[in-house]
C-alpha cells in the first residue's frame, strides 16, 4: 500500500529553522516527496505552502495533506524549474523562503519496480516522472565512449570505461532488463576491493542523474528560486553527493559576486550581491540522525538569504 511507505526527513529542523518562518507568508518546497517539509512548515507556522513535485505517486501524498491544510497548500505536478511558471498561475510573485531536498525518496529506491534500486532486482526503470526513455531503453541505445563518459562525469567513476565496456559486451548477448543484471554487470567490470559501499553506487548514481536531467533542473531550479524570493526571503538547499553541492556552492557565490550578467557582456556595470551567504560551511547531520537514518550521512545543507539588490537573473518569470 502507497500509504505505508515512509520516508524520514532530512536535517529537518535545522532546513524549516533556515526557512525563518513569518505569518501568512508564502514558502515553497520544491520537492514536496512525501510531504515531510510542508507538513513540518504548515504546521509550525500559519502560513502558505507551494509544494512541487514531478513524481506522480507524490499527488498521493499531497491529496492526503489537502485533507488537512486546504486553504494553505497547493501542489503543482511538475519540475522545479518550472517554479517561475506555477508561481505565475497561483498569482503569486514573491515569496518567504524555498527548500529544495533533492535525489530520490525513499519509496523510490525502495520499491523495486521504480528501478532505482542496486540492491532490490526490478525492471530497469529509473525516471521519476514515470514519463520519458527508461534506463532499460536508454542502455540498449546508447554508445560506449558516451556511455563512459557519463559514468565518469555524474558518476566520479573512475572504471567508467571498463564498466561502459562491459554493458556494451553483455547487452550485445542478452537485453539488459533489470537492475540485478545491471549491477552485476558493473560489479564484474570494477577490481573486487574492499569498498564501504556497493561498486555499483556510482554508476547507478550516473545514469539516474543522466536520466532525470537533475543537473540542468538544479541549474535552472535555482536560478527560477533567487528570482522569486523577496528580499529577505531564505533559500535552503540540502543535496547528496559533490556533484550537486558544488553547482549550489557555486550559484550562491555567482550570486553574492552578482556576475551573470557581466560574465556575458564584461563592459556592464558590476551588479550588487542578490545573494548572501549564510553558511560558510554546509551543515551537516548530527551522528544521531545519521544513526538513526542511514540515508542522512551524505546531506550538505547550504542557506543562503536574499539580498535589497535586484535578481542576478531578471524578474520572475
Ligand atoms: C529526497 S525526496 C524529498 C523528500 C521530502 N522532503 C519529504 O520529506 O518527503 C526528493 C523528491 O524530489 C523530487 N524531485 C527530484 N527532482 C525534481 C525536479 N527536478 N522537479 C520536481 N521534483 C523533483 C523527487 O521526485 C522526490 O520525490
């Protein structure tokens, strides 16, 4: 049953705190999952929540949130990077705060047919919007060099030519239909050394980013964020691995030096910061919650504030 599947969220309190909740203000959480950040923002603060999400389970959730919250919560289906978009249709043009808690959620990777999994054998599936090629389509079209490529770049895999080389090899014998056989293949493509986690971790990790688009939708997620923050408003962003936390670390630092604009066009007046930073150092979860949730032990979460001075980017969309 969809309604028993629990996910615990991450660096909770320390991202609602970050959100410095005001009365009858508008918050966004951009990747409303299960709901566990709008329902901790709801029932904190007597305010608005927008809640995004492009995984179609994630209506399930919302629809039961709706229940209790009616006229303080709207759920669009959809990307975050179309926030500027969904903004525009609720009529809103500025808001308090945005949280962003990205990767997958728990029933993703632990319902086997959603294909996330290296540990649990499902169809080789991977999309979160259920829309678009599957990994399964995806492996059996695409070319070793590109394939080694993405490995190497979204996944920090330094086998990704042997293991490109071996899906190649074994796709060429039998279709690659399931996660099981995926990550074997990996694993017999990587030096058996002791490793604290899987050898398949990081090329499962690439392809999903690869599949999902993630690192083009963080890019313009965060850039349709600092547009439609008022000044004052708190963007918090908690991501999993190094690859998603440099783009954060470094549009925070693009956006205190304001250079968007004058990086195209040198000759232009220099910007004021829209963007200050709140948190020199990522924060970390505690070793409690890190025992007590295996999944927190990789979360960075960066806050940053936004400035009086106009957006890096130009006005809400
Ligand atoms: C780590 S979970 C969030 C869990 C949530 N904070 C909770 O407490 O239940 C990440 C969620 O973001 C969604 N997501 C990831 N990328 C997205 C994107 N570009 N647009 C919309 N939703 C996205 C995923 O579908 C997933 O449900």
């Amino acid at each position: 049953m969809i309604n028993d599947i629990e996910h615990v969220p991450v660096l909770l309190n320390e991202a609602i705190d970050a959100l410095s909740l005001t009365k009858d203000e508008v918050y966004v959480d951009a990747t409303f999952g299960l709901g566990g950040y709008t329902k901790a923002i709801l029932n904190k603060q007597n305010c608005k929540v927008l809640a995004i999400d492009r995984d179609p389970q994630a209506k399930i959730f919302a629809n039961n949130l709706k229940k209790d919250f009616a006229d303080r919560f709207y759920f669009k289906s959809g990307n975050f990077s179309d926030l500027g978009k969904f903004l525009k249709e609720l009529k809103i043009y500025q808001v308090g705060g945005i949280v962003f808690d990205l990767g997958v959620s728990s029933p993703q990777l632990d319902v086997k047919e959603r294909g996330f999994s290296f540990k649990l054998d499902g169809p080789l599936d991977m999309r979160m919007s259920c829309e678009g090629p599957t990994a399964e389509e995806f492996l059996d079209k695409v070319e070793e060099v590109t394939l080694a490529d993405i490995i190497y770049e979204l996944g920090d895999e330094v086998f990704s030519k042997k293991i490109a080389k071996n899906i190649i090899h074994q796709r060429s014998i039998n279709k690659i239909k399931t996660t099981g056989q995926l990550a074997d293949i990996v694993r017999d493509a990587i030096p058996k050394k002791k490793s604290k986690i899987d050898l398949a971790t990081k090329t499962f990790q690439a392809i999903r980013i690869y599949l999902n688009d993630e690192i083009k939708e963080l890019e313009q997620g965060l850039i349709a964020a600092e547009k439609a923050l008022r000044p004052e408003g708190r963007l918090a962003v908690i991501s999993f691995h190094s690859i998603e936390d440099r783009i954060v670390k470094n549009f925070f630092h693009e956006c205190l030096q304001n250079k968007s604009l004058s990086r195209h066009i040198p000759e232009l007046p220099k910007k004021k910061p829209s963007l200050e930073i709140l948190t020199k150092k990522p924060i970390l979860p505690s070793v409690k919650e890190i025992n007590s949730n295996h999944r927190s032990r990789s979360a960075k979460l960066r806050i940053a504030k936004r400035t009086h001075f106009s957006s890096s980017f130009g006005e809400i969309a």
